[in-house]
C-alpha cells in the first residue's frame, strides 16, 4: 500500500512539473511571438546584428528605408556594406563600444547608402542581448532625413549671417576704440558722452565675441576647423590673453606652475579656450576677484586650470558644460549663447587634448584641459 502511495505522488508530482513546464514554455513561445509581431510591425527599422556587424534579422521597415523589397536582400550583408566610407567610423566605435567595453546601449547619427545611390540619414540605437551564450546587438534605426536637411539649412543660414555682420562689426569696433581715444584726450569732454562712447565699445566687442562664436560653430559643424600649430611658451600665450582683465583693474591674476614651458598647438585657439575660461570665471563668479592659472607637466601632456574661489556650481550641471547651447543660469544679466565651453572642448578635442571641470557649490570651479606633448 506504501509502494502504491508513494508511486502515485511520484506520477502526480511529475504531473505537476510537466504542467509547469508546458506553462513556461508556453509563456515563452507567447513572449517570442509578441517580440516577433513589434519586430515586424515596426514603423521604425529593426535589426539584429552580430558582434561582426552582420545583419542576421531585419523587418519590413528597415527593408523598405534601404530601398529593397525583399527581406533575403539584405539578411546576410554586413551594415558597412550601406555605409559611405567616410562615415563607416561612427560602426566601427559602435562595435567597440558595444562588444569591447559592453556598454548597455549606444546612440549615434550617420548615413546609409540606398539601393538608388540615395542618402538617408538615420539615428540609431543599438541594445546589447545575449541569447544561447552569444551576444547580440538589438538596432533601432529612425529616418531623420528631413531634421537633417533643416539643421544644415540653419547652419548654412548662421553662417552666411555671421560672415555678413563680421565686417561692420569689426570696422564699427575699430571706430569706437579710435573715438574714445579722441575723446579721452579732450579735458573738457563730457563724462556722460564719454561713459556713453565706452559701454558702446563694450558692448560692440560682446557683439563681436558672439559672432565669432557662431562663426566657429558653423566652422565645427562643416568640419572645416583647421589647425596651424607652432611651437610657443605658454607663459606669452598667458600674458596676452589675461591682458583684458589686467586692463578692468578688478581682478588678479595669479600664475602657478612652469608657465614657461613650450607647446606645440595653435596659438589662436588655445588663445580663444583661454579666454573663454577666464572670461567664465569672471562672469560666474564675480566676487571672487582672484584667479589662478595653474600649469602642470605632467608625463604624456600639460595641464592648464583656470581656478576660481567663487560659488562653485551644482553637481546637476556638470555634466552639461560643455553641451552647445547650455547656460547654467539663463536668466543671468548676460546670459550669452552657450557656446564657449562647447567651441572650448571642440578645440580641445581638434588637438586630442581633454576638457573637464571640478566644482561643488560653495568651494569655487576649476576648469582644466590638457595639450599633449
């Protein structure tokens, strides 16, 4: 009787298992068929690709984007095979990103290749999965074609503006600074009309910084930034672009470290990421009327910080600083474009240098960058 007993609870257990197993896999058959109806039913362009950039999956959508009509068309090919040469690099830092260094997820712009010879411009997101111990990369690809075509027709139009207003403004700048001088000169001259003729001056030279910031924006966004380096000591570079607020007679400047070392880089635009740094400090932080430049030779490159004891900024906006258009108070007195730290960092970047900032409220900023030996 106990035999009999402990036989049938062995068949009902086995019953029971074999329930939840039929349960699970057909949970699981449920879920890869839900998978398979977004997969092809998609409006946006899905693929899977393999670690090599093979496209092993692909629905309708992606299909009808890449100007083919059959899936078979494309199922086998790799995504270099869509891709113009010049813009193969934005795969090839997607593949190590994903595969090398097992980043969850990576976003990119790029362009491919239609069927037709045409242009399509595409955002894509890419999601590592691992299935049956091989690693897979889920792709999300969105036709932004259209945006694309009307941020070039901004960034043609910014352009074609700012070479436009360069040369009266210059010309206009010029005349000021010669007509304070005149003024100056006279003893008898009004003190209104002279405060006048220099907040004129002032505020023509902010003008003209603007525009040269949209100029080199456009600069950057063509890809046409070019590089003249020279071999200089930092310690001229230094004197010359603190020379405007040595002029103010507000602040001080402090110099620490081997300001006298030799770089080789562009003078103008390590000149420009200078400035706008020590420009920044004086504007966020006004009360603190002594600034640092600080000089580090370090092994492989040189470090220079800009140091402020003003009010530091919060940890929410660090990592936004250096974003285009982005201000850490737009609703300050002269807020500005936003694009001195960005243009700065593009700078940086042209001479494979790095950029960052340590700051925390109520203990000042230090912004640093780097110029490689």
């Amino acid at each position: 009787m106990k035999s009999t007993k402990s036989l049938k609870d062995q068949i009902e257990k086995l019953r029971e298992e074999n329930r939840k197993l039929n349960s699970e896999l057909s949970d699981k058959k449920n879920r890869e068929n839900r998978f398979k109806t977004i997969f092809e039913t998609s409006k946006l362009g899905n693929k899977i690709i393999s670690s090599e950039l093979v496209i092993l999956e692909v629905n309708p959508a992606l299909v009808k984007l890449l100007g083919y009509d059959d899936e078979q068309d494309v199922i086998g090919t790799k995504i270099l095979d869509y891709s113009p040469e010049d813009h193969q690099k934005h795969w090839s830092t997607l593949q190590k990103e994903l595969w090398e260094k097992e980043t969850p997820y990576f976003n990119l712009e790029t362009c491919l290749v239609r069927k037709d010879g045409s242009m399509v411009w595409v955002h894509v997101t890419s999601v590592l999965f691992k299935d049956e111990g091989e690693t897979y990369g889920y792709t999300l690809l969105e036709d932004i074609t259209r945006q694309y075509q009307e941020k070039l027709k901004k960034e043609e139009f910014i352009s074609v503006a700012s070479h436009e207003l360069k040369t009266p403004i210059t010309t206009m700048k010029a005349s000021l600074q010669l007509m304070n001088r005149m003024i100056g000169d006279e003893k008898d001259f009004p003190s209104k009309i002279l405060k006048l003729s220099q907040d004129a001056e002032k505020y023509t030279a902010k003008l003209s910084h603007l525009v040269g910031d949209l100029l080199n924006l456009s600069n950057f966004e063509q890809g046409q930034m070019t590089l003249n380096k020279t071999m200089f000591k930092l310690s001229d570079l230094l004197d010359e672009c603190c020379h405007h607020v040595r002029l103010e007679g507000r602040y001080t400047i402090a110099f620490k470290g081997n300001q006298f070392v030799e770089v080789f880089a562009d003078k103008y635009k390590i000149d420009q990421v200078l400035v706008n740094l020590v420009n920044n400090a004086i504007k966020y932080a006004p009360d603190s009327t002594e600034i640092i430049i600080k000089v580090d030779s370090l092994k492989n490159f040189h470090r220079i910080s800009v140091i402020d004891k003003g009010k530091g900024i919060s940890a929410a906006n660090i990592p936004h600083l250096f974003e285009r258009y982005y201000q850490v108070n737009k609703k300050g007195k002269n807020p500005g474009l936003g694009l001195g730290l960005y243009i700065s960092a593009e700078i940086v970047r042209s001479h494979e240098g790095e950029i960052g900032v340590k700051s925390e409220l109520g203990n000042g900023s230090t912004f640093w960058f780097t110029i490689p030996k």
